[in-house]
C-alpha cells in the first residue's frame, strides 16, 4: 500500500478519517494544519529530490543547558485549537483539541541533518500532546520517541506539564547512528491499546532515496514502547490516553534540516 507521496502505508488509513500531507505544497503558507520553527526556509532539488531546507530557530534550554537550535515541524491534522489537556479534559473527552484529533495514527518524514551544532543533540517524535506555553503548562500533555545513539541516552519520555520531564530506556530493535548528509526516513504509529495503555512504534528506512531519487520503502521496525497507566516515569505514572491536538518532528544540535516528506493519517487500528 502506498500513499499519495509513494511511501509504505504500514498500517491501512481510516476511510473518511483525518489526514495531514504536506506534498508540493509551501510548508509555510498552510497555518491552520503546520506550524513551523524555522528562521529560513528554501526549496531545493538534488539527485531527483525536491525538499526544504530549515535554519530552525535558536533556543535556550529550561534545564540550563547551552543555548542551541532547534528545528520543529508541527503536524496539526484536526485543525481548530486546544480545548482540554491532561489536567482539564483530555482523559474524559479524549482528545486536546476535537474530534478530529489523531489518536490512532502513523506519521511520516523524510529528513537529512546537517553538521551538528555539539549542543543538545536529538531527533525526536513529540506526540499526541499540545502546546507548550510556561503559562498553561499542563497544555503539553505528550510523549515523546526518540532516535538512540547510545547506551547512556533515554530514548522515550513524558512531558505531560512543560517543562518536566519523565525518561525511559527502551533498546531498539537496531542499532542507528545519525550521519550529517544522510537522508532517513522516520514513522511512527501510537494508538491506544486498552484502556489502559498505548502502544507507539518507531519505524526507520535508513537508506530512502535511490539515485535517481526514487523511494525504496525499506522500512524496518526501530524502537516500541508501550506507555502504561500506574507505570511511573519521573512525576507521572498517567499514560496518554487521548488523541493529540498536535504531533511535533523535533530536531535539536544540526545546524540545517532538509525534509521532503512530510504526512500524518488516521489508521485502521490493527
């Protein structure tokens, strides 16, 4: 099964449900479904690519850390606003923001990094929460997987109130190492599984883009957690079990970020 942009549906889409594609479309000018972190933004093509190129934008770091860049591509498919968070809402409703919102779903993007910045390093998925806003900080309500160089780092987390985090060490099923140049292909899928917990899986295709540019859908499985009700990650022991009003592809410590592809939909659940 392939999807408009002939990438691998792992999973099959929802008839009539919510769906997100970036396509040819200018990352910049749909304000409603994509926001974006990123100073510049330019269209190149190379080898039969054709991608966008982000200088992100400079952060400093709640924990004290150096200050840094940082490069988001936020995926809002249900559109509208934040209505409830983890504190106000979500559980009951079940969603942050409406209806529409992505609670079972996979996600996808193509991305290349360019010379790390030696700063904070990390490429993650931050999903099904909200905002973060140090004025609602419970609006973050989300998790969050992560790309895992090595042994010492946590690969998923929590950050249900901005800027607390909780942290676990799941092993991936290989091993990967983030090459300045290289394009990769990253998807993840989380649904909830019960009611009471949530499985997320991270999927990677570590050599994308033929010569001539063409996709080769070699798509393996990377990384699964399942975030589970009473199990304690730092502060929390809360699974996220709603949809998320926004879904975040987060890059920290690279000085560009090219990405060509970028898409989320609703899935039959499996």
């Amino acid at each position: 099964m392939l999807d408009a942009d002939g990438v691998m549906m792992l999973l099959p889409a929802k008839a009539g449900g919510t769906d997100y594609r970036l396509g040819s479309d200018c990352p910049a000018d749909d304000h409603d479904h994509l926001h974006l972190w990123a100073d510049t933004l330019t269209k190149e093509t190379e080898d039969g690519v054709t991608f966008w190129r982000s200088t992100g934008h400079p952060i400093q770091y709640a924990s004290g850390k150096p200050d840094g860049t940082s490069h988001r591509i936020t995926i809002i498919a249900g559109g509208g606003a934040q209505a409830y968070n983890w504190k106000t809402g979500a559980i009951e409703h079940g969603f942050c923001g409406n209806a529409h919102d992505l609670s079972a779903f996979e996600a996808t993007i193509y991305c290349r990094l360019h010379t790390p910045t030696g700063t904070h390093e990390s490429v993650s998925w931050i999903i099904r929460g909200g905002e973060h806003d140090a004025q609602r900080p419970e609006d973050a309500s989300c998790i969050g997987i992560s790309l895992r160089d090595a042994p010492s780092q946590n690969s998923v987390f929590k950050e249900l109130t901005h800027p607390v985090y909780g942290y676990s060490d799941v092993r991936p099923k290989f091993d990967y190492t983030k090459a300045s140049g290289k394009w990769l292909g990253i998807k993840v899928v989380s649904y909830i599984d019960s009611t009471t917990t949530v499985r997320n899986l991270m999927y990677l295709d570590t050599d994308p883009y033929s010569s001539a540019g063409s996709k080769k859908n070699d798509w393996r499985p990377y990384l699964e957690w399942t975030d589970t009700q009473g199990v304690v990650m730092g502060a929390y022991a809360q699974a996220a079990l709603w949809a998320g009003w926004m879904n975040t592809f987060r890059v920290d410590g690279w000085t560009l970020v090219d990405f060509s592809i970028v898409s989320a939909r609703e899935i039959v659940l499996p």
